[in-house]
C-alpha cells in the first residue's frame, strides 16, 4: 500500500511557514485589540442556507464553491466558505442586538472552498476578519480602512487600496438588470463562466478575467449611473478621510466584489506579487444582511484579510527568542541536565534538552540541528557555548550560569 496524501488544495503547515502564519495571525490580534474589537470564535459547519440567503445562491461560492453534505439527521450542511454570514447569523442567534446593537467582533480560522489551487489560494485557507454592527457612520467605513492600512504595515506588506460605492441595496438591483441587458447583447462572445453569471450573478462579469469579456465590459454600464446623490455624497465624505489620514487609494468604478449582501462602500487592498489572484484583504458595508437572515435593521461592514496570501508578501521570519540547548556530558548527570532547563524555561527562557546519549560530537550535531544559538554542558560544573562566536565560559555554580543568561542573554 503507498502512502497516504493530503487532500488536493489542502496544506501542512509547520516550519518558516508556521512562524509566517503565526505571525501574521497574531499581529491581526493585537491590531483588532487596538481598535478594541472582540473576539468570536465561530464553528466550521454551518445550515447551507445561511450562505444561500447571504452570500447569494446565483454566486459562484454557493453554484460551484462550497463543500456540502447531509449529515445524518437529514440536515444539509456547508463547510463555512466566509466568514461574515457566520457572524452575522451569531450576531442575531445569540442576541446581540439586545444589547445595545453595537457590536465590534473578530475572527480567525480556516474556510473552504472548491476551487482551483494556485498561489495564496487552497481549498482550506484561512482568514482574519473583523465585523462591525449597528453603525451607519462614514466614519466606521474609514476607521476600519485605516485598521487595514496598520495592519498591513506592521506586517511591512505594500499593496494599493482600490474603492468604490455601489450605492443602496435599491441601486445595486437596477445596476445589475442594466448589466445584464447590456450583457445579453454578447453573450456568444462572453467565456462559457460569464455565460452562466449573466444570469446568475452578472455584476461578476465586470472583473472577470478573460481578455474577450475584458473588452466587452469596457462598454458596461457604470455603477455611479444609478446610485442616489446621498449615496455619492457618503462616498466623497468618505473619500476626503481617506485624504486626511494620507491613504493613497483608486476610485475604480469596476469593483463591484462578488457577494450579493454588499451595499454602499466595497475596497480591496491588493498586490502585484503574487499573480492574478492578488487581493489580500477586501470587505465593505452590508447594511441589509441582518435584517435579511432574520434580525433587527442593522447597518453593518466587515473585511477579512486571507492569511495564506500575506504570508506569501512576508519577509523572511527568523525566531526571535534564543534556543539554550543542554547537553549532559554523563549520564548520572541527565537528573541535574533536566533541572537546569526546566529552571531556564520557568524564566521565559528557550530550551532543548539533548537526549540523545553517546559521543559529544554526535550530541552536538543534535543542538546543530534544533539551531541551538547556546550550548550548555552539565557535569560536576556548568559550561556555556556560544554557537556563533565558539566561545566558552565556565561558571562556579548553576545559579552563576542561569543569573548570567537572564541577564546577558536572555534578549540578545
């Protein structure tokens, strides 16, 4: 029997790549902090009807995307594809409109979603995102823009952030019958994918890809056509905090994003680096999406950031602590060897115990391989090697040695 292999589109993720993933998770959380957003914590499988009547059931995510089964009550389920819809139904299942409505949550963890693998794209992938509720405020637009903004330059990531309105849930109703009318004039020449969003999902024909369907939007109606001057004045107000605060941005009227519970502002922060696929974070207003799975009117926005896609933009993430690797050169020693480093790390202090018995050649090729950066050899004295410089001190006593680390070296 041959080995047994991960799932297409599915990752293991240990090493440079699991300092990568944890670092750009845990900077999010200390942003969201910042911002004094609460953490939600939310399950992987969910009623497939949520993503129906949030995410839309003529999109792409719910026609081709989702991962879905019966389970054995009879239930048809989806493995969460996003992350809003979830928060959303939380938001009301649990009743947190009754308490005030307003409401500042994150989240994190990995969703799913059929598609082709490539670049910053798996079946599983993983997300930070952030959700506010019960604010109309063009202010709580900018604050979670500007959010974006710090987190992607605490991470020292570049993108460009490209922005547009799509006015009222009314607006975008109309836009999207205009496009398809407009659509329908072509639609043998459209790819075979925008053929079926014409009439599922047209607005989504705007952004596609392909070179033919390109030139053919460029003729499209634009979206600022049927949006209400209230609606054209919000995003102007909003676009002059943007000014204020020194975000370069590009109004781009194409971006319309493909989810059918946005209304009003949509953004993407997106990067050149990493080929076709390169939005990293992308969100928006969705002020009707509360009261359409069921709760109170409720004026909302989000984002989500994928996690996979910053850690590609990451520079090289080296450890930060230092790793104290201990070696016993005896093995009566072994006791006091486990005492040391157990000592060391009730300090905060980074260590290895070699277990390995035998030459100390071959146990040094132990702490060569963990990357020690300090050797410590235990006998009826205590020796400490720094691994760069090769140098070597001997210490009187433990407590010299372990007073020595937490002094000299325990931040170097």
């Amino acid at each position: 029997m041959g080995n047994i292999q991960k799932v297409r589109g599915f990752q293991d993720i240990y090493g440079e790549n699991a300092r990568r993933y944890r670092l750009v998770v845990d900077t999010a959380r200390e942003i969201f902090k910042l911002y004094n957003f609460k953490e939600i914590i939310l399950p992987y499988l969910e009623d497939i009807s949520l993503f129906k009547r949030s995410v839309g059931e003529e999109t792409d995510i719910v026609q081709k995307e989702m991962y879905t089964f019966t389970d054995r009550g009879g239930r048809q389920i989806a493995l969460r594809p996003e992350g809003t819809a979830s928060c959303v139904r939380a938001y009301i299942e649990e009743k947190l409109y009754g308490e005030g409505g307003y409401h500042k949550l994150f989240y994190e963890g990995a969703m799913f979603r059929y598609e082709r693998p490539q670049a910053g794209r798996y079946r599983q992938f993983h997300q930070v995102g952030a959700e506010v509720f019960g604010v109309s405020s063009v202010y709580a637009d900018a604050e979670m823009i500007l959010m974006i903004n710090n987190l992607l330059k605490s991470l020292n990531i570049q993108t460009r952030l490209e922005i547009n309105t799509l006015g009222t849930f009314e607006s975008r109703r109309n836009y999207s019958e205009a496009l398809k009318v407009y659509f329908s004039q072509f639609r043998d020449s459209l790819c075979e994918t925008c053929r079926g969003r014409l009439e599922r999902n047209p607005l989504r024909i705007i952004d596609c890809k392909v070179e033919s369907c390109r030139e053919i939007a460029k003729g499209s109606p634009v979206i600022t056509d049927y949006i209400s001057e209230e609606s054209k004045e919000r995003f102007e107000k909003l676009l002059n905090l943007l000014d204020r605060f020194g975000i370069n941005y590009r109004v781009n009227p194409g971006l319309v994003r493909g989810l059918d519970y946005y209304t009003d502002t949509v953004f993407e922060f997106i990067t050149d680096r990493i080929g076709a696929q390169g939005t990293v974070a992308a969100g928006g207003r969705y002020d009707r999406l509360v009261q359409q799975l069921g709760g109170p009117p409720t004026p909302a926005l989000g984002f989500a950031a994928g996690v996979e896609r910053l850690m590609l933009l990451l520079d090289s993430v080296q450890e930060k602590e230092k790793l104290f690797s201990v070696i016993s050169l005896t093995e009566d020693q072994f006791p006091k060897a486990l005492e040391f480093i157990e000592t060391l790390r009730k300090n905060g202090i980074k260590g290895e115990l070699v277990l390995r018995s035998g030459s100390l050649k071959s146990m040094m090729k132990v702490a060569d391989k963990f990357k020690a950066d300090f050797v410590i050899f235990v006998s009826d004295r205590c020796e400490l090697k720094d691994m760069k410089s090769g140098e070597q001190i001997t210490f009187l006593s433990d407590g010299d040695l372990i007073d020595y680390i937490i002094r000299e070296l325990k931040t170097v």
